[in-house]
C-alpha cells in the first residue's frame, strides 16, 4: 500500500484537488481512491460535461422559447394577411371592378348627367361607402375632377373638386389599379385608397376614375383582434413605411431608410407627411429585434397587394424558472454521475483490494508454515534442550530435551515443570528468584541443577526468554544445557592450577633452600680464605688463597644468577621504586670493571650526557646489574679495544618523565646473525667454546632483557662479526628532584661506599648455627675489637639476651628448635614489661626479596644478606652501635 506516499502527495499540493476532496468528504470514499489518475480524469470529465450542460440549458432556452413563441406568431401573422387579403384586398377590389363596370358610373364618366342619373349615382356611391365601411366613395371623370362622392361627413361631399395631380388618379386612369395609404386633402387624415380604371366600353378608352377610401380604423380592428398581450403588428407598404400598427405611435414611420426624392415625391403626393417620416426605432433587417428593454423575433409576411407586408413581433420573455429548475436538475444529475462514478470505483478498489487481501494471506500463510517447519527442524536439530513453559506446563520440547532429562516427550507434555526440579523447595527458590526478572528481560545462563528422571542431580544453565513479556500468561521458552561434563572440566582445571600453584610454591621454596644450601659453605670458604689472606701467608700460599677466593667468587656469581632466573621465571623479581642519583650508582660498579679493563689491556669509556638528569626514581641495584653484565660481556668478549657505555637523554615524556638510552659498544669478536636471538635465551652462548674459553652460564642477557622489559623498556643488540657488538635499551624513567633524595646512608649490607669503622666497642650476641658462620663472624667480630657470645638456637638466644646485656644481636632465621623470627617476636615482647630495645640484624641465605620485609616485620633492625663480608657486616654494626637503624 503506497498511503504514506499519497500523504505527502497530499500535503505538497493542498489545493490540487479540492473538488475531489469536498466530493470525498461528502461520499465518505477514502482518499486514495480520489489520487488515482484515471478516476480523476473521468471525475473531470463528467463535471465539464455538467457545466457544458448547464451552459447549453442558459443559453439554448432562449432559443427553444423563440422557436415556440415562432409558432403562435406565425400563426398570428397568416391570420392577419388572411385578413387583410380576404376583406380588405380582395373585398375592395371586387367592389371596385363592379363599381367601374357599372353603367351608371360609366355613364356618368361619360358625361350624359341627369339629375336621375346623378341621384342613381348618388344612391350607388352611398350604398358602396355603407357596404364597404369606407370613408368615402366617389367617381373621377378623365379630367380628374370629382363628378359623383358618397358624403364624408355630414353634408360634405366632394363633387366637383380635382384630384387630378393625385396619384391614386393618375396611376388608374393609366389603366394601373392603385392601392395606397396617403392623407387626405380636405381630411388630412391617413387613408387607404383604392382607386380603378373605368372604361368607356369594353375595350374602350379611359373615361374616368372610381376611389375608395377606407379608413385605417379597419385594418386597426383587425390587428388588435388577432394579436396578443405579447405581440405587436404593423402593415408595411412598398417602401416600407408602417401604415399601420398596434403601437399609434409607429404609424407612418419608416423601416428602412428612403432616399430623399422618395421622400419628396411621396410627401408632394400627400403621402405620409414628412413630418412623421421618421425612421422606427428598430430596423427589420434581423429576425431579432431589440425593444424597450424587450427581445421580439420578426415575422414578416407579404400580402396580396404588390409590395405590402404584415410585420409581427413576438415578444419572447427568457423563461428563467424553466432555465433554473433544469440547471440545478443538471448539476444534480452531474453530481449523482459522479458520486456513481466513485462509488463503483471504490467498490472496484474495494474488491481489488480484498482479492490482493487473499492471495497476501495466503502467501503469508505458506510463509508461516515454511516458517514453522524451519523451525520444527531447527528444534528437533538444536544442540540444547529447548522446552516452552506455559503457565507453569510443558507445552512442548525438543529432542535433545528428552535425552538430556530422560523424559519422553509425552511424559513431559502438560506436566508441571517442577518436574524437572530436585524439589519443591528448589522449585519455589527458583521461581522466587527469577520470575519477577524474566517479565523484564532476558535471562541468560543461570546455573541451576535439575534432576533427571533417574533423579540424577545435573548442573544445567538456564537461558529464558518471555514470548510475550512482561506478560509470562503467554509463555516462556527455556533453553537448557547440560554442563556436566564442562563443569568436570572446570574442577579438573581448577584442580590443576591449584597444583601448579602448590608446585610453584614448591619450586620458590625449594630455590630459597638451595640458594640458603649453597650461599652458607660458599659464606665460610669465602670468608675463611679471606682471613687466611689477612694472615700474613707465603707468597706461595697467598697465590692458592687468591686462587680459591676467585673460583668461590666465581660460584657465588652463577649461584646468584641462577637465582635471580629463577624469580624472574616464577614472576616474583619484584623492582624498587626509589629516588636514586644515576652517576654515584655507576661510580659504585664502575670501579671493579675498570680495573678489570685495564688488566686486560682494554679502555673502558663512561659517558653519561650533561642532559641525563642525575637523580631518577626506579631500581638502583636491578639497573646496575644489566649494566655491569652488560659491561662485563663486552670486557669479556673483547680481545683489544675499548668498551664504551653511554647514557644519553633520547627525549622527555612530559614533565618530569624522561626516556633515557643506555648503550654499551664494544670492539670485540660481534655475534653472528643467527645467535642474535638466542643468546637472550637461557643458559646460551653464542658458541659451545665461549663456557671454555671465557667462562659464563648463559644467563646474564636473558635475565637483562628480563629486567629491562619489567622496566618498561627492551634490549636489543646490532653486532657485526669480528668488529664489535652494540648492546642498548631505552628505559623511561621519573626525574626526582634533589630534596626527594634523602642523603644517602648506607642501604645494604654489601659494598656500602665509605667503608666500615675502624675501631667499634660492644658486646654482641651471636645466634647462628652453622658452625663455619660461627667462626667466621666470631672472627670477624672480634678482630674489629667487640666482644661475641655465641648461641645455636633461638630459644638460648633469647635466655641469652635474659642474661645478659647486649649493644646488638645477630640472629641467623633458619635455627633448631626455635628459628629467628619466633626468637625475636619474644625478645620484643619482653623488652615491653623490661623496658630497652636491643638492636637485632637479621643474618639469612633467603636472598628472596620478601625476606627483607619478613625480617622487619618480626622487629628486627636490619638485614644482612649471606655471605658475609666484612665490611658490610661492620659498617651495619657501627651504625647500629651509633643508634641508628637499616631503615
Ligand atoms: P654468559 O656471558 O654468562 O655466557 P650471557 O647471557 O651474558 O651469558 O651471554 C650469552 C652469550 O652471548 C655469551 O656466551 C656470548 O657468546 C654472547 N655474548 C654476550 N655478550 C657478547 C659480546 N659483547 N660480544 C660477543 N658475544 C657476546
């Protein structure tokens, strides 16, 4: 259906149609009937029909009406010429011919006058003028003098005047019957006068003249008896001059226009007087003629006397009431063809529109019946249970439905669905929880377990959806899913990853005891071969003592690498967030590889650029570390040459960030390109012999790399075989300003810049059970001139500190019976109800990064990593002895 469309249509035109609008309003026939093309135009059609109609009724009634007006006039007219003709012509010219053939107006003519004759004369005449209803009657001899007249009034008579100039004379005597309308002389009254030849004998010659001379009161007569209140009538002589009329005043005047010697010859006749010689206001040149306001239609018809007409106007009223009553009757007509017109059209329409209906209906019907066996098949086919639930019944399920609770389809259908429920009580929890949320929307994978028939409990999810919400009258279609086995692999997986948290665990303890294991022998043969080295040996001697302290350095460096892999693999390198000046931490590794360098023959440059800020906030030692190894690689790696390091700024990430460049080049034996990746790996080398001939585990790249990404940044390397390699990284760092960095006291127990106090008086408390530590620190301690009781166990540590006074205690954390933390926690509880704070430091092989913060927490002091050297141990101790604290 195109309505929208035809709207619009609608709206962009307003005034297009307002006659199909106003019919449409008033038929009540939908608007789209009246847009279509074809019905407009007949709509059109028939409406200009209607109004040519009522047109032609306006204009051709007038028409008609003359046409039936003719009728009566002409019929008027015939009469009056009949008239006219009968009495007056032929009446009068009979009279006149036996007036002229008798032999006593002959005699007389010819002159034998006797008083009998005249009298007989007389009598005749006057009995003529009675019969006739003439004016007058009388007789001319040839001179034209009167010889006999009837009277024309009382005692008048015209015997014995002359007419002989007259015409009615002139045009007799010359043998010409005259008829003619002219004023009398004596009268000077308008008269008709019919005047005749008379003869002397049959034959003969002209002897004289008869005259009759009728008034115009009988032709007057005649026309007011014949005509009607709407016409009008006149008599017309040759030239056209009205002799007499129903209206007075158009008597004598003329209807056509007579030249000027007419005029005089008919005025010097005593024909009409000029005078009244005027033209009618209307000429009969139409047949239509316009007078007083009045239309009249001519008739005009000739008389048996040469040259006369008998003229009638008809006068023709415009029938208005008839036009009226016949236009509205039109219109109607008009307006009823066209309401027909519409009316069968929208039946058609209507009927158009009901068959389209059908054969829609039945299109959508099949549409639905695809649709449902489509989805009958998707049902039948889907990999879920799907189940419709209709006021709380199994309306009807799909297969998989059955095979995962166990029901046939006819054991569920028109069952509750509690069924499927493990009880009411879950049922009622379920429903409690979930209907109010299903009238608004969709539910999706809820975790419920229902129960099979076998009454097997199983984990399902749920997913519901209203057909009709928030109407659930209408149904709900749940889709159910078996999670059985998902579930059982999700145990199993949580099962494993508990197990490889526990192996983790395992293996992060297991390291903290290795490297315990390894660190505490390698303490006493580090520490042992040092004192023998301080003990004066022989030149020999002191050569295997220096010998043996290099190899133990040498283990104790692959011990901790390994160890520093190892956090690094278990994700436990934690990194340090502290404000640090970059060139002191150099000065503080750069030593050791100096010398290295120049034992070596090697030149060993350090340029850190004037723009690289100095104090920045990250890991100082984890830093140090990449640097020296990488350092070290170069040294190692490099026969001749130099090894540079350069630290430049590369560019700022906003205030107070940096991006600095850390590059270490060497001028040594390069990498080939196909080591370049793997030797980032563990435990690899570049080449098989580099283990012999250079020493190395393999590990310092990797756990760089390790290092550098932990620290936002990556190592990457450009080397060319046999002419150097090219170690860098970028690391972003914070820039701390100078009064964020607190001045630096010692931080750690090794290599501490300043060295250790020289001379330190105390008494110390030793708890460490190691035997080869205990002679160690015994020694070490004593020889800076303190006094040491030693203890194996953490319970006679804290007997010990009962007992005595002590300015410190070094407390060993792995101990029998009672290990360091325990000892100190009651050594802290103690000193509450005793009062004092004996400074503890911590001594332990965990080298893991939380032992640290283990060790403070239980209320010790400070720490000490093992091995223990000397200087380390002693500028902590003096500290402490000073009051201060590893903080
Ligand atoms: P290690 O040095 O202990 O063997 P590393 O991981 O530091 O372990 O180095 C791995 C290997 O990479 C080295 O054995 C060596 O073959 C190669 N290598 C590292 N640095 C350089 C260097 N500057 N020049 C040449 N080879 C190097």
């Amino acid at each position: 259906m195109q309505h929208t469309g035809q709207t619009k249509k609608e709206i962009r035109q307003p005034g297009k149609s307002r006659l199909l609008r106003s019919l449409h309003s008033f038929s009540g026939i939908s608007a789209p009937l009246l847009h279509d093309r074809a019905l407009r135009m007949r709509i059109a059609t028939i409406s200009l029909l209607t109004l040519l109609a009522a047109l032609a009724i306006i204009f051709g009634s007038a028409r008609v009406a003359r046409m039936i007006y003719h009728t009566d006039q002409t019929m008027a007219t015939h009469r009056l010429v009949f008239e006219i003709n009968e009495f007056i012509a032929r009446h009068f010219d009979r009279a006149l011919a036996y007036l002229a053939t008798s032999p006593q107006i002959r005699s007389a003519c010819m002159g034998s006058r006797t008083a009998a004759g005249n009298r007989d004369l007389f009598n005749m005449l006057v009995t003529a003028q009675g019969t006739l209803d003439a004016s007058v009657v009388y007789v001319l001899d040839a001179s034209g003098t009167v010889i006999g007249s009837s009277p024309y009034g009382p005692g008048r008579t015209l015997t014995g005047r002359n007419y002989r100039s007259r015409p009615f004379f002139l045009q007799a005597l010359a043998g010409q019957t005259y008829h003619g309308a002219i004023f009398g002389t004596i009268t000077d009254e308008p008269g008709i006068y019919f005047s005749r030849q008379v003869l002397s004998g049959k034959g003969g010659d002209p002897v004289g003249v008869v005259v009759i001379r009728v008034s115009m009161d009988s032709i007057n007569s005649f026309i007011h008896n014949t005509l009607n209140g709407n016409q009008e009538a006149m008599l017309l002589s040759p030239d056209g001059i009205v002799l007499t009329a129903s209206r007075e005043e158009w008597r004598f005047r003329t209807t056509r226009l007579l030249p000027d010697w007419r005029k005089n010859e008919l005025v010097k006749n005593r024909q009409p007087g000029e005078q009244i010689l005027k033209p009618m206001p209307f000429l009969l040149k139409n047949h239509l003629v316009h007078y007083n306001g009045k239309d009249y239609i001519v008739d005009i018809q000739a008389v048996e006397l040469p040259g006369w007409h008998v003229v009638t106007l008809q006068r023709v009223p415009y029938p208005f009431t008839v036009v009226l009553i016949l236009t509205l009757l039109t219109i109607l007509a008009g307006g009823m063809f066209a309401f027909t017109t519409l009316s069968v059209h929208r039946e058609l329409a209507l009927t158009e529109e009901v068959r389209l209906g059908r054969a829609e209906r039945k299109k959508a019907e099949a549409a639905r019946l695809e649709t449902l066996r489509e989805l009958e098949t998707i049902l039948a086919a889907s990999l879920v249970g799907i189940v419709l639930v209709r006021d709380g019944l199994i309306t009807t399920a799909n297969a998989r439905m059955t095979a995962i609770m166990g029901y046939t389809l006819a054991e569920m259908i028109g069952k509750n669905v509690q069924m499927f429920f493990p009880g009411k009580e879950e049922f009622r929890k379920f429903v409690r929880m979930y209907a109010r949320q299903l009238a608004q929307r969709e539910l999706e994978h809820i975790e419920y377990q229902l129960r099979k028939k076998d009454g097997t409990v199983i984990p399902c999810t749920l997913s519901g959806k209203a057909i009709a919400a928030p109407d659930l009258s209408q149904g709900v279609v749940w889709v159910i899913e078996d999670i059985t086995e998902r579930k059982q692999a999700e145990n199993e997986l949580e099962q494993a990853r508990r197990q490889a948290v526990a192996a983790s665990r395992a293996k992060s303890v297991f390291l903290a005891n290795m490297s315990h294991e390894l660190r505490t022998p390698m303490n006493g043969i580090i520490g042992i071969t040092g004192f023998m080295l301080d003990s004066g040996p022989t030149p020999d001697q002191r050569k295997r003592l220096e010998l043996i302290r290099t190899s133990a350095g040498l283990l104790m460096r692959i011990i901790n690498d390994i160890l520093d892999f190892s956090k690094v693999e278990a994700g436990r390198l934690e990194l340090e967030e502290t404000p640090f000046s970059l060139r002191s931490a150099l000065d503080g590794v750069i030593a050791n590889l100096d010398v290295q360098a120049r034992e070596k023959g090697l030149t060993l440059t350090v340029n850190v650029e004037d723009q690289v800020p100095d104090i920045l906030i990250g890991d100082p030692a984890r830093l140090m570390q990449v640097i020296v190894n990488l350092v070290a690689n170069g040294l190692k790696f490099t026969p001749a040459g130099e090894v540079v390091l350069r630290i430049s700024r590369l560019k700022d990430l906003g205030p107070d960030q940096v991006s600095l460049l850390f590059e270490v080049r060497d001028t040594g034996i390069g990498i080939a390109p196909a080591k370049r990746e793997i030797i980032f790996e563990a435990f690899a080398q570049a080449d098989s012999s580099h283990t012999r001939q250079y020493g190395g585990t393999g590990l310092g790249l990797s756990i760089g790399r390790r290092i550098v990404r932990l620290m936002g940044g990556e190592l990457h390397l450009d080397s060319e075989q046999g002419k150097g390699s090219r170690f860098w990284f970028s690391l972003p760092f914070a820039v701390a300003r100078p009064d964020d960095f607190p001045e630096q006291e010692s931080v750690a127990a090794s290599g501490c810049p300043g060295g250790p106090p020289d001379n330190l008086v105390g008494h110390i408390l030793l708890a460490e059970d190691e035997s080869i530590n205990i002679t160690l620190a015994v020694t070490l301690l004593e020889d800076a001139g303190l006094t040491v009781r030693s203890v194996t166990t953490g319970k006679e540590a804290v007997r010990a500190w009962q007992e005595e006074e002590f300015d410190c205690i070094f407390m060993d954390i792995q101990m029998p019976e009672m290990d360091g933390y325990e000892a100190v926690r009651r050594i802290r509880e103690l000193e509450i109800k005793k009062g004092g704070h004996t400074p503890i430091i911590a001594m332990t092989a965990y080298a893991m990064d939380d032992d640290r913060g283990r060790c403070l927490e239980a209320g010790m002091d400070g720490y000490l990593a093992k091995p223990i050297n000397r200087s380390g141990l002693l500028e902590l101790l003096g500290r402490f002895l000073a009051g201060g604290r590893d903080d």
